[in-house]
C-alpha cells in the first residue's frame, strides 16, 4: 500500500513539475515578448489566457481526488554542504549552487518573513477594525481617481489620434523631382552652367600676352612699327634758314 502511494505521489509529482516549467516558460517568453516586441492588445490578451489555461491546469492537478495532499508531506534537509553541488545547479538552472546554512530558511520555509507577517496582521487587523462609512469614502476617492485617470489617458489617445490623422492627411510640400535634381547638382554637377564670358577651363581675367616682333617672310630689314610724320621744314620753324 504505501509503495503505491510512493508510486502515484511520484507520478503526480513529475506532472506538477511538467506543468509549473511550462508555466515558467510561457510567462519568460511573455517577458521577453513585452520587452523586445510592441505588442498589440489582442496579442497580450492571448499570451494572459495561455497563462491562465496553464494555471487552471496547475490547479486541477492539486485539486483532484487521486492526487495526494502536499500540505501532509514534510520536506526536511539531508545533508548541508557549503561546496557547490552540480546536480543541484542543474535542478534549479543555476539559481542555487549549494544547499547551506543560507538557502535552507529561505526555500524551505512555509510562512513568509517575520517583517511581512507582521505587517500583513496590522493591514488585516485595519480592515477589520475599519467602520462601514470609512470605508466607502476610501473606495469613493480610489474610483475617482482611477477614472480621472481614465479619461486623461482617453484624451491624450484622442489627442494623439487626431495628430495622427492631420499628418496624414497634410498636403505634400516637397518634391522629389526636384530633390534629386539638388542632389545631382551638389554630388556630380549636373545642370550647373559655366561662367559666362569665359570658355570652360580657362582663368576669368587672362593677363594680356605681350606682342611679338614679326619677322618678314623673306630677308630684309625690319620694317619699323613706330610711325613717322615727316614734314617741311618751313612749316616746322618759324625761323628757319
């Protein structure tokens, strides 16, 4: 008899654990998806009811008739060693190398710390204490809050849309004939005219060449480039001999 309870105990063990690393996986990859991709919101909706069906899984296994109570099973520690175990790291994915004095309050504990046990009596001990008038003022002021908050967020996405909407719609200012011609004009010239008055590769202002004696075609005296006006004597002096 106890051999079979050993063996079915075992059994829905494994399926526990088979169920809560999926479970694991799903809400890693629901992270990660939140983190690198932008979701839509039926997309997030599926990723929280693939997690919730795991969950009703979860809970279905522990809460049926075949499966043994956890909560009359006593986990106790063997063996505590500050060296690090391999199989244990492997087990918990790195999480937890040894099984030591500091581990052990930690994950085998079965009530919270004593700090947040004790605050968690005041905040129960508060509420039940609270009067009825109290209470609904607070639940008042939170719904008022909540939905002043509500409608910011609705106008400033009715705000957004409209931007959205009116650049859409705005009227094109630019052409795109016209940019590649400035782009052709500043990367390779194109379209640019030359100075006027100049031909294409040569200086703006050449420097006047200075002029070259002519020699005659055939020998002979140079013939003179000064020019002479020869006259009269008479008419050169008044005094003239």
């Amino acid at each position: 008899m106890e051999q079979k309870e050993e063996k079915a105990f075992e059994v829905v063990l494994d399926a526990y654990i088979n169920r809560a690393t999926d479970l694991k996986n799903s809400i890693s990859s629901f992270i990660m998806k939140l983190e690198t991709e932008s979701l839509n919101w039926p997309n997030v909706l599926d990723n929280f009811a693939l997690l919730s069906g795991q969950i009703n899984t979860l809970l279905k296994i522990l809460r049926n008739e075949k499966t043994p109570l956890l909560r009359n099973k006593i986990l106790l520690p063997l063996v505590l060693s500050p060296d690090r175990d391999e199989e244990l790291a492997k087990l918990t994915e790195n999480r937890v190398h040894a099984f030591n004095h500091e581990i052990v309050p930690d994950y085998l504990r079965t009530k919270p710390d004593p700090e947040v046990e004790a605050r968690e009596q005041q905040h129960l001990v508060k509420s039940i204490n609270m009067q009825m008038d109290m209470a609904q003022k607070q639940i008042t002021a939170i719904n008022k809050i909540v939905n002043n908050v509500l409608e910011t967020i609705k106008a400033n996405r009715d705000a957004w849309e409209n931007d959205s909407g009116q650049r859409a719609s705005a009227q094109q200012t630019s052409s795109l004939a016209d940019t590649g011609a400035l782009i052709c004009a500043i990367t390779v010239g194109k379209g640019l005219k030359p100075p006027t008055g100049s031909p294409k590769g040569q200086p703006t202002n050449p420097q006047p060449q200075p002029q070259q004696p002519t020699r005659p075609a055939s020998g002979g005296k140079v013939p003179s480039v000064i020019k002479t006006n020869i006259k009269s004597a008479g008419s050169m002096h008044p005094y003239a001999r």
